[in-house]
C-alpha cells in the first residue's frame, strides 16, 4: 500500500515518499470531515468567545475559567473516548447492512452517556470548588471559578447526549447533520453568554457563571434536536432500544464500552497530563500571567487538535463501513489519506500561528506581561500540536477497527513518562521558569505520532474483533 505514512515494507524507498493523494479515496474523507472540521471549529471559537467576554471582567476571570475547563476538557475528552465505541459499531454495522443494529447502538449510547453524565454531574456539584483548589486555583480565581464549574458540571449529561447525538450520525457517515445542530447550539451559547455574563435587559448580571447558564442552555437545545432527529427514521439510523420488557441491551453496552474505554482512557491520561501540567506552570514564579497565558493558549490550541479529531472521526466511520463491508484495501486507503490530508492542513495552519503569535494573544488580553509569555508558549505549542495532530488522526484507522488500547499505551508513555517530568525538570531543576514547560510540551508528541503511525504499519489492527 503506497504511501508517506503507512507504506508496506515491500515497497521501495521511492514510492514510500510518494505524497500523491488518491482522488477517490479523498473525496470520501473529505466529504465526512468537512463539516466535521467545521463543527469542531465552531465548538473550539465558542471556547474563545467565552474567554473573550469574561476577559472583559479582567486577568482574574481569564484564569477561573482556564482552570475550570482543564477539568472540563477531562470530562469531554472521556466522553469523546467512550463515543469511539458508538462510532465504530454504528459504522460497522451501516457497511455491513444491518441498520436495525446500528440503530441498537444508538439506543444503547444515548442510555449509556446520560448515566455517566449522571454520575459525573454528583460529585461535580458537590467538590467543584476543591477539584479547583487541588489545581491550585486561589483568591478571586476560585471565587469566580467555582461557580461557573459547578454549574457545567451539573449539566454534564447534556454535554454527553449531545456528543452521542454526533457520533451516532457520524458512525453512518452524515456529518451534516450535526453540523446543522451545532450552529444552532453555538448561536444559543453565544447570545446565552452574553445576556447572562453582563445581565443584558432583565437577565442577571452572573459574570463568570453567566458564561455556564449560556452552555447549558445551547446544550438542552442540542440533545433535544438531535434525540426527535434520531426518532423519525429520516436517516440512515433510526433509534432504537433493546427488545423485550428492559430499554438496556448489557451485552451490546459492553461490545461499546470494550472499544470506547480505551479511548476514554487515552483522553482521560492525555488530559490528565494537561491538569497536572497547568498545574506545575501554576507554580512557575509568574504565577496568575502565565496561568492566564496557559489559558489562552489552550484554547488557541484547540483550532489545531479540533480539526485533527475531525479527522479521526471521519477515518474511524469510514474505515468500520470499509471493515463492515469487508473491504480491507479500502480501509486501510482511507486512513493512509486521512493522515496526509490532516498534515498538510496543519502544516498551514501551525504556520500561521507561529508567525501571527503575538497579535493572537494581544486579541485576547491586553496585559502586557500575558502576551510576552504567551506569545512564546503559544509557538512551542503549536509545534508539539503538529505532531499531536498527526497521532490523533493516524489513531481513526485503527478506531475504525476496535484497535483503541496501543494509543492508550503511547498516550502514557508521551504525556506521564516524558512531559511531565521533564517539564518539571526544566522549570525546577535548571531555571527555564516557564520555558521549560513549553519545551517539554512539544517534545512528547513527537513520540506518541512515531508510535501510532509504527502501529497501524504493522497492520496488527486487521485482527481485531470488536
């Protein structure tokens, strides 16, 4: 199989650098991941507003939302995880023509997510502000903080249901449609936050918290649209729940959850690492500009590591409809142009960032001492997310086939064992306070792409059964 990324060892070393793009294959990509991107773009602008607008109440507000999302984007990216699993038997059961079943799946993961929401949302209202304080949240930080996590968190099965809503069209290869539901929420966040923020009209004046009152309500929004879309049987999947007196099918939740705990695992320890980082730079002599900095260039990142998701959903439907079918040529064809299509778009998009750091931060905070840190944050991040990108993308392939534990082990491996330490390391042992931090964050993905890419080369993932 040619190609730059996954070549077959029998090939020789010219037409393993061939960068030509299979015209077909990419049009099938493309067409999943356009509104894909799209929708994880919007998601990650949303983010920004939200700094944005509570940027106008000062550094303070910047940084108690920076420290509430750390906890956030855990839970998110778990749940993200556990969708893997939707995803890939919606998908494999759409390529082998069995919508009954996909339509099962989806019946199960909506059941599935709204009890892990559950379960989230309990604690989280009840130690919201010492999940904070254990970040290293103090003063006005955890005042204002503390508020708003709780709130988000109490609504945690609203951000499930609709991030099961996504997969579930996706793994039938519609990206559209949640892209449409999605304009909808952002539109309802946007103006949400900005009535309850500033207390516009008769609305409270609820600064920080204000910025959750508007998620939760673009959130409801969401799930109710997405659930009545999936009961009308307009689509390629139509809900469905398990036969007989019960709603839940065990055996199926388990077949979801063997494929998507691993890659909730992989965002639990990937974002894991990102907690504990901001925490070691919460510590940095600078303390407040550069945890604040930090916040801004986490959601700066996310306009790298969106898309690159977007294109690990988009290789993981098509990829299980190639397996459900039981194509193999074509599942391996489309995550060898999933990967070069990722790479060329975050060689333009890292590009840009680098060279228009300063001015990016400048829109975000007007402290002179943020945008000094954050500037040079922000290009070592932007590097590390280079190959980040590149490793999420290349991991679509092997979702698409059930294979989620191997980038587990590479997420361990790149985030706990090389950047953290060295992070630490640099800051507290040699005196880069926090350059350190940044260095060490661009170095670890290097590691986790080399490792994916090796993975799904050695072409292990064509024996797994999910």
């Amino acid at each position: 199989m040619k190609g730059l990324f996954f070549p077959d060892p029998d090939e020789d070393r010219a037409d393993r650098m061939n960068w030509r793009f299979d015209r077909d294959l990419l049009a099938r990509v493309w067409q999943l991941a356009w509104p894909t991107v799209v929708y994880s773009l919007l998601q990650t602008l949303v983010g920004l507003v939200d700094v944005y607008m509570v940027g106008r109440l000062g550094k303070e507000a910047i940084a108690a939302v920076g420290f509430s999302q750390q906890v956030l984007m855990l839970i998110m990216i778990g749940a993200l995880g556990v969708n893997t699993g939707t995803i890939t038997l919606v998908a494999q059961f759409v390529g082998a023509g069995k919508r009954d079943q996909a339509g099962r799946v989806a019946g199960q993961a909506l059941l599935s997510m709204f009890a892990l929401g559950v379960a989230i949302g309990i604690p989280g209202v009840l130690w919201a502000r010492q999940f904070l304080a254990l970040l290293g949240a103090r003063g006005p930080v955890l005042i204002q903080g503390s508020p708003y996590l709780r709130l988000m968190l109490a609504g945690s099965s609203l951000m499930m249901l609709n991030f099961a809503v996504a997969f579930i069209f996706r793994g039938a290869a519609d990206a559209v449609t949640p892209l449409k539901i999605a304009v909808g929420v952002n539109l309802t966040n946007v103006v949400g936050n900005w009535l309850f923020i500033f207390g516009i009209g008769p609305f409270p004046r609820l600064g920080v918290a204000g910025a959750a009152v508007g998620s939760l309500v673009a959130r409801a929004f969401g799930a109710i649209v997405g659930i009545a879309l999936l009961t009308t049987g307009w689509y390629r999947v139509r809900l469905r729940f398990a036969r007989g007196a019960g709603l839940v099918d065990f055996s199926l939740i388990r077949r979801i959850l063997n494929i998507g705990l691993p890659a909730a695992g992989q965002g639990f320890f990937r974002n894991g690492a990102r907690v504990l980082f901001f925490r070691i730079v919460a510590s940095s002599a600078l303390g407040t500009t550069a945890t604040a900095a930090l916040t801004v260039g986490s959601r700066l990142r996310m306009l790298t590591i969106m898309p690159a998701l977007a294109f690990r959903v988009a290789a993981a439907a098509l990829v299980g409809q190639s397996i459900g079918a039981e194509d193999w040529e074509q599942a391996e064809g489309i995550a060898r142009e999933t990967v070069k299509l990722c790479t060329a778009i975050m060689v333009v998009l890292v590009v840009l960032l680098l060279a228009c750091a300063p001015w990016v931060i400048a829109v975000f905070s007007d402290d002179a001492g943020v945008i000094d840190v954050g500037t040079t944050m922000l290009r070592f991040l932007v590097v590390g997310q280079f190959f980040s990108a590149v490793a999420i993308a290349s991991s679509g392939g092997l979702a698409g086939a059930g294979d989620t534990r191997p980038p587990l082990y590479y997420t361990i491996i790149g985030q706990w064992m090389v950047m953290l330490p060295l992070a630490w390391v640099l800051m507290q042992k040699v005196g880069l306070d926090p350059q350190g931090a940044w260095m060490a964050f661009a170095v670890a993905p290097v590691l986790e792409a080399t490792l994916t890419l090796q993975r799904f080369r050695s072409g292990k993932w064509k024996h797994i059964r999910g």
